[in-house]
C-alpha cells in the first residue's frame, strides 16, 4: 500500500459504511458489505476511495442530498476532516495526522452525514451531504 494513502473502514452512528446502487450508505445489517476505504491527499482535504476502485464519495451540489459514490476527481469529492477529542475540534491537514477516532467530515462547510430522524427498520441509512444531524459524528478505523 503506498504511503500517499491510508485504508480506514468508515462508521456513521456506529453502523459501517457501504455503497448500495451507488449511494453511500451506513449498514445496519450485512455489515459484511461495508466498504475499506482508500484516504488520499487532495487539494486542501482528503479523497475517499473504495478500496481497488476508483469510486470516490462525491456531493452532488450544495443542496441537501443523497451521497454519490462515483469515479470523480473534481472538488465535489474533496472532504475537509476534523478529529473531536476532549480538546475540540482539530482540522487534519496531513494523511500522517489520520488515525483511529471521531470525526466531523465536510465539505465548504456542508455536513456529511446521517438522518437525525430515520425510519426505524433495519434497511440502509443513506448519507447526506448537508445533513439535518446537529452533530454528524463519524468514527473512522485505521486498518493500514
């Protein structure tokens, strides 16, 4: 694995993350469908990439709305990253400061995240970019 990435695995309210009909998704059962996720340096954030792929996690425009999982290198699917610890919140500016712990994920300000109200099956979650969560929490696993 080069060293300009990082593979994590992805959680959104706890549930891993995959991607279903090219949505991102969380999942909530069949977590064995959750994606590994290749985090690379792009412009002033970070790109994610489903690992062997070259699907990335793209906002579709700064209307609230599903999360595109799709080949893309524009700035629609560069993500700025801040670790939340007791401290507050630190922006990550380089791949080597990524490692196991809570994040907010956004992009120009624009919330990546889960329904505060979902429905209460056990279907997948869909992610949004603008999400109406207060506090879209992520925790992401550093596998390499």
């Amino acid at each position: 694995m080069s060293d300009m990435v990082k593979v994590v695995r992805l959680y959104a309210k706890e549930a891993p993350v995959g991607v279903l009909d090219g949505r991102l998704v969380g999942l909530l059962v069949q977590q064995e469908q959750a994606a590994e996720w290749a985090v690379g340096p792009a412009d002033d954030g970070f790109r994610f990439t489903v690992k062997g792929t070259e699907e990335t996690v793209v906002a579709e425009g700064s209307d609230r709305a599903p999360v595109a999982v799709r080949p893309d290198d524009s700035p629609a699917s560069v993500w700025r990253l801040q670790r939340i610890d007791e401290d507050g919140a630190v922006t990550i500016t380089a791949l080597d400061e990524l490692r196991d712990g809570i994040y907010a994920i956004d992009q120009n300000g624009l919330a990546l995240g889960r329904d505060l109200f979902e429905d209460r099956s056990l279907l997948p979650k869909r992610v949004f970019v603008r999400t109406d969560d207060r506090d879209p929490q992520w925790r992401i696993e550093v596998l390499v």
